[in-house]
C-alpha cells in the first residue's frame, strides 16, 4: 500500500511548481494598478499550492521508503519540499492578515527560490545530477559528443573495452536507474562491483554466457514487456550496442583488457571497426513506410530472439521492426517461417555472413515493407535477385562479397525506390560498371575497394643516430 500510495508522486508533484508559480505572478501583476483586481486570487492559489504540496512531501516520503535512490539527495529534496510548503502557507497568511509581521517581497523571492531548488533537486533523483547543465556543456563546450553512446576513438584494437565501449553505453541506458543517485531493483551499474554483484533479482550477468544473462535477456524482450530494459519511454540501446555488450559478456566480461586481448569473430569486427570513425547515435531506418501497421505478434518476436536473433524497434512509436542475424550464422527452415511472419512489421533484414542464399529470398520476398536488406558475404546469386525486384519498398541492398554479376544487378532497374547499392567484391567486372551507372542514374552504386592516397605528412623517417 505504501508503495502503490507513493507513485502517486510524480503525478502530484507539479501541482504544487504551477500552482506557486501562478500564485507568485498573480501577485507580482496585482502590484499595479489595472491588475489590482487579481489580488484576491493570490490568497486561494497560494492556498491551494500548500496543500497540494503537502500531499507531494507525503507521497514523495512514501516513494523514497518504498524504492532504490540516495538517501542524502532525497532528504534534501524532502526538506526542501516541507521547506516550500510552509513558506506558501506562511506567504498565505501574509496575504490574508497584512499585519502579519512578515517582509512579503522577502517572502515571495524565498518561495520562488525553494520551489526552483526543490524541483532541481527532484530532477536530479530522476534523470541524474547533471541532467540540467548537460545541455550547457554541450553548447559551451567543444566536446559535443556528449549525448553519443560512444566517441570515435583512434585505434578500437588499443581501446579498454570496457571503459571505453561497455560503460559508455551502460551510463547512456542504464546510470538514470541504475547509478549513482537511483538504484533501482537495488542494481548499481555504475560502480563495477555493484555490476557483477547484481540487483534483488540476483546477477545481471553471467561471463562467458551472454544468452543466459540477465541483462541480454531484457534488452531482448519485446518493448511493451514489463520486464524490457530501459523502459520504453527511454532512449533504446540499438542493435550494433547490444551486439557489443553480447560480445563483451561471451568473452568473459574483463574491465581491465582491451579489444585486441578478446576473441573478435567476422560478426564484431566490423561494429568495432565502426567505431573509429562514428561518434553519434546509430541511425535507425529512415524512410518508413507512411501507412501505421498494427503490432507483431509477441510469440513470433520472443521464439526469434530465443534463436539468438535480434528483433528491435525502428523507432519508439513504431509498429516497424529491424531483424539481425547478427548472432545467429545458420538461417534455417523455422527462421524464415518466423520472419515471414514480420511481412507486414519488417523494414530492415540484415543477414550479412550467414547462409542465406537464392531460395531464402523466396521468403523474404513476402516482407514488401523492407525498406534495408543486407545480404552481404552469402551464397545469394543472380538466380536469387529476381525474387528481390517484388520489394516495392527497397530502398538500400548490400551484396557486398556475394557472387552477383552485373548481368543480374540490371534486373533491379524497375525497383522504384532503390537508392543505395553495394557491389563491392563481386563478380561485377569492371568494364560493366560505366553500363551499371547508366542504367542507375539515380541509385549510389559503391563499387568499394578505395585506395586513399599517402601524404608525406603521413610517414615518419626514423634514422639511428651515428655515434662519434
């Protein structure tokens, strides 16, 4: 009861904040002549801001007792808030009984004051201690990568895996709950051995096993789950972060070693590649379709991602999904049942390196809502390619290291909406790539295999030095 009792508190507690902030401007216009009239709403709406934060310090003490936040940054913020009710009450009898032996300006100033430092206080517990100078950081300082998940960093293979890939995604999605002011389910993320200790639950995380940690598991379950994590209301982890953080638990969950200490499969190397050269978010899909499209079916979602594949949202008020093989090599018979089953839901597929091959794109033919397919480094030919002109939505297609030739890209000049084409080591030869840019005046057809040319600031001549 006390607990249900004090989530009441983020309901009541901008009553009071608007209720004062009215009273004290009510008061301030009341001071001139052609506003007099509305002093006497000052005394009610002062009025009705105490009791109404009377109710918020109730609730709010109810909440702090019944869940994980710091106890010192909670009792200031309590204090604070009886602090500002009796000030409105205070201000209030002011108002009611002029010789009440009471500086009213002094008085008011006070109020404004407590109700701004109460609810800085109250914005700390939820959303972290820096949640109101963040911004000014961002815009003084020449460090603008702030809200990024991960800065670029110069050399990944010489990077500390964990404090330079693992944590700065865990105090993106996880310190708001998990850190150093909040601790939800009793679980601190933000202090190492708090991590591997766990929460009320028990461990979060199991080294050497990613699929049966608790941690991966939430992130994997569907968004409107109770259980997913970070709620859905928050910034969601996209598919290379939880990736990265699968990759780190399989590989022990070390806080001391760096990349090149850890085992690195062709799935990971590119993510980790990635991230020399990519300092913000990850962008989700653009480009979705217009018409809304009603929910997946949770059995489908929940019997994939217990394969070890990832099913994410494009979006946080989207039906639109993303799948990835990115753990999962072996594309069989039930996954693509599976898949199918995401027609109407799927706008990006990414089968990079598995074995997906002609006959697996008769299936995803059905999916007319992809709008991103990545088939690269399978066995897909040009026998295959006639199944992928039915996707009227397609808009990029990755056949890198696939064994395409440009015979079969020109099936693929009637797909109305295709932008982007990757033909980087295939059996494209290069007298045909002067045919397959005329024929696609308005797709980005990358042929790869660049070659950046070495600047003489580029090298270093090291001479030994003679001795005489």
């Amino acid at each position: 009861m006390t607990e249900f009792l004090g989530h009441f508190h983020p309901l009541l507690v901008h009553l009071p904040i608007g209720i004062l902030l009215i009273g004290l401007l009510l008061q301030f216009l009341a001071r001139k002549k052609k506003y007099y009239m509305l002093q006497h709403a000052v005394p009610v709406t002062l009025l009705a801001g105490a009791i109404t934060g009377l109710f918020s310090c109730i609730t709010g003490y109810l909440l702090s007792i019944s869940d994980d936040y710091d106890k010192s940054l909670v009792s200031w913020h309590l204090w604070m808030g009886i602090a500002t009710t009796l000030a409105a009450l205070i201000l209030y009898a002011k108002e009611k009984n002029d010789q009440f032996k009471v500086n009213k300006t002094l008085l008011s100033v006070s109020l404004l004051l407590l109700v701004t430092i109460t609810g800085h206080l109250g914005g700390s517990l939820t959303h972290g201690s820096d949640y109101l100078s963040k911004p000014l950081k961002n815009i003084f300082n020449d460090d603008t990568t702030s809200d990024a998940v991960i800065k670029p960093i110069a050399d990944v293979q010489q990077a500390k895996v964990y404090n330079d890939i693992i944590q700065p995604i865990l105090e993106n999605k996880c310190y708001s709950c998990h850190g150093s002011n909040k601790q939800k389910g009793k679980l601190r993320m933000d202090v190492t051995d708090a991590l591997m200790k766990g929460g009320e639950d028990g461990k979060i995380i199991e080294p050497g096993n990613a699929t049966e940690s608790e941690m991966i598991k939430r992130l994997l379950l569907p968004t409107d789950n109770d259980d997913h994590m970070p709620p859905k209301e928050k910034a969601q982890p996209t598919e290379k972060q939880i990736a990265l953080l699968h990759w780190w638990i399989n590989s022990g969950a070390a806080f001391d070693k760096t990349v090149k200490d850890l085992p690195q499969d062709d799935k990971i190397k590119p993510v980790l590649l990635a991230l020399q050269n990519v300092s913000a978010e990850i962008k989700q899909v653009s480009d979705l379709p217009a018409e809304p499209v009603v929910p997946a079916g949770a059995n489908v979602i929940k019997q994939l991602r217990e394969k070890d594949i990832l099913v994410l949202p494009v979006s946080l008020n989207s039906n639109y999904l993303a799948v990835s093989f990115m753990n999962d090599s072996v594309v069989d018979a039930t996954d693509l049942k599976l898949v199918a089953q995401l027609s109407k839901q799927l706008v990006s597929l990414k089968m990079s390196n598995t074995n997906a091959n002609d006959e697996t794109l008769k299936t995803i033919a059905q999916c007319t809502n992809l709008v991103k397919l990545f088939l690269d480094g399978t066995t897909v030919t040009d026998n295959g390619l006639q199944y992928v002109i039915t996707l009227p939505n397609l808009r990029y297609l990755n056949l890198v290291n696939t064994k395409v030739t440009a015979q079969g890209i020109l099936q693929l000049k009637t797909m109305p909406k295709l932008a982007s084409l990757y033909l980087y080591k295939t059996k494209v030869a290069k007298s045909d790539w002067t045919t397959l840019q005329k024929a696609f005046p308005k797709v980005q057809v990358d042929s790869g295999g660049y070659i950046v040319p070495t600047l003489a600031s580029d090298t270093t001549e090291v001479k030994v030095k003679k001795d005489y």
